[in-house]
C-alpha cells in the first residue's frame, strides 16, 4: 500500500469513527433529553481521554445543533504533586473555548484524612464534586457535563451486583441532591472507539495516577472480566447494554417496584408478559442497526466464538 493510500484509509477510518461518536453522543442527548434550547452545559475536564472526547464531540454537535447551547470547560486543579497546570489552559486555549480552571488542595485534606497506603479515591470524589457543583452555580451553569462511557456503565452494574447487592448503574441523566442536573452524553459510546479517538486527535493526556492512591480492585477487577467478555464473546457488551434499556419488571424480584401481591387469579394484565415456564427458551440474536454490526458477523447478527 502506497503512503498516499494509507493516508486516505487512515482519514476514512477517523471520519468514520468520528460519525460514530457524534451519532452516539446526539442519540443518548435526545433520548434522554440532555441538552436544551438556552443550555450552558459545563464539561467536567480531567485531563483524561474519556473528558477530552467528551468536550471536542460537544463542540463539534454544537456547529451543527438545531438548537442553541453554550458551553464551558472546567478542571479542577487538586494540587496534586506533579501535575502539569500548563497542559489544560494551553489546550484550551487553543481550540477557543471558554474555561475555568478551580485551584482547591483537596490532596492536602485527603492525605490528611486517609491512611497511607489506603484508597482515597471515595473521599476524593465526594470533595470533587461539592466543587463542581459549587463551581456550577458560580458560572450559571444548567447542565454538569461528565465523561463517564459505556463501559463505565456496565462495569458499575456488576460492581453494584457482585459486592452491594443492587441491580443498579450509573444513570445517563441525573438530578442531585441541590438541584443540579448531571449528564453523560458518552452513554452510548464503547472505549475502545474513545481510545482510538483520544490517540488520533492526539489529546495532551495527564497521567490519572499523580495522586499515588492505590487503585480501586473490585471496579479492575470487574473491568478485567468485562475486557475478556468483549475478546472471547464479540458483541456480549453490546447485548449486556441493550438488556440495560429493555427491563421486565415483573420478571425481577422487587416488590417496590412491582406489585406481585396485586395479582389475582383470573386477571389479565396488559403489556406484562406471562408466563413462560413450560415453554422451551428461545433468545433471538440481537440484530445491530449500525455500521457496528461488521464487526461481528456477515449477517448483522453477533455470533460468539471462543479466542484462545
């Protein structure tokens, strides 16, 4: 293959992955309602790939919207020992686009706090976001933008299930204690296509280790399992999501949620599925309506294969 040819596969693979991104992130906005007419939504900027993206697919619908939304990037500077404070304002300013940068040493009241050797990570989380929503209302912010993905999601409704008992994950769009609304236009977006678009838009990356903390094991843990699934099941992560948007109430155990005592002999209930105990258990492939559905099989079904 020629320099030339390589050039253009490699801009119709970007071109290709960006549409995909900007088609998630606008889905997920208009399913859940995420952004409105007169928004200012402010993106919650890390310095990791996952923010980053979050922020440039943004900026990218924002040309093309049918309606009219600001936007600000906010980074939090924590004060941690080695974090290059350059890297952020340099960045942003470069591609134009209104910030702020909160200087708080909450490092200082964690290491205070926490043990050596212990995981600082919760408390560090809760500090962090009674600044950002402190920040929120500084800026007249309407909308708390964060780059939580896909498999953010899935991984925290196996956390929640294997070690807190709950069938419970990350909601795409929340409202907080105070009244602020959070959201996560990244809902629909898998990170391994976040990877590729971090590495080549060639994002200046900051280290998410600077803290020294030890690291969360239950949730690596769980994201191990989940990268083995995607490896030896092709499409598992996609049917384990699909299944988090198609919930059968009256097929689960929760009596809060369903009335099962409300069920009398005789009564037909309508749009609840009944029972099918006696019946032999078919489960259809679940089809893709994507370009996505090539990369699992010739038919737009996903088809399971083991991977040594």
């Amino acid at each position: 293959m020629t320099e030339q040819n390589q050039d253009k596969k490699q801009t119709y693979n970007f071109n290709k992955l960006q549409k995909r991104l900007r088609r998630n992130v606008g889905n997920a906005i208009a399913d859940f309602g995420m952004i409105e007419d007169g928004d200012k939504v402010m993106v919650c900027l890390s310095g990791g790939k996952d923010s980053y993206t979050l922020l440039d697919i943004l900026l990218n619908l924002q040309q093309s919207a049918p309606i009219k939304f600001d936007i600000v990037a906010v980074n939090l500077d924590q004060k941690q020992p080695g974090f290059p404070e350059h890297v952020l304002p340099e960045y942003l300013q470069s591609i134009g686009v209104d910030y702020k940068i909160v200087e708080e040493n909450t490092y200082g009241i964690v290491k205070e706090k926490i043990p050596e050797g212990k995981t600082t990570c919760s408390l560090c989380s809760r500090l962090r976001r009674g600044i950002l929503y402190r920040t929120a209302t500084e800026l007249g912010a309407t909308k708390i933008a964060l780059g939580h993905h896909r498999d953010d999601m899935l991984a925290t409704l196996f956390l929640n299930m294997f070690y807190g008992g709950k069938l419970k994950s990350m909601p795409p769009k929340l409202i907080s204690d105070d009244g602020k609304i959070v959201i996560r236009p990244l809902a629909y977006c898998k990170e391994k296509d976040i990877e590729k678009y971090a590495i080549a838009k060639e994002f200046p990356i900051i280290p998410c280790n600077l803290c020294g903390s030890q690291p969360n094991l239950q949730r690596q843990v769980v994201k191990e399992m989940l990268n083995t699934w995607d490896r030896q099941y092709p499409g598992r992560l996609e049917t384990m999501f699909s299944a988090m948007q198609n919930i059968t109430l009256s097929h689960l155990c929760d009596p809060k949620l369903f009335d099962f005592k409300g069920i009398k002999h005789g009564q037909s209930l309508d749009g609840i599925e009944g029972d099918t105990a006696f019946d032999e258990e078919r489960i259809e492939p679940m089809k893709f309506d994507d370009e996505d559905a090539s990369d699992y099989s010739d038919n737009e079904m996903i088809s399971f294969k083991e991977v040594n």
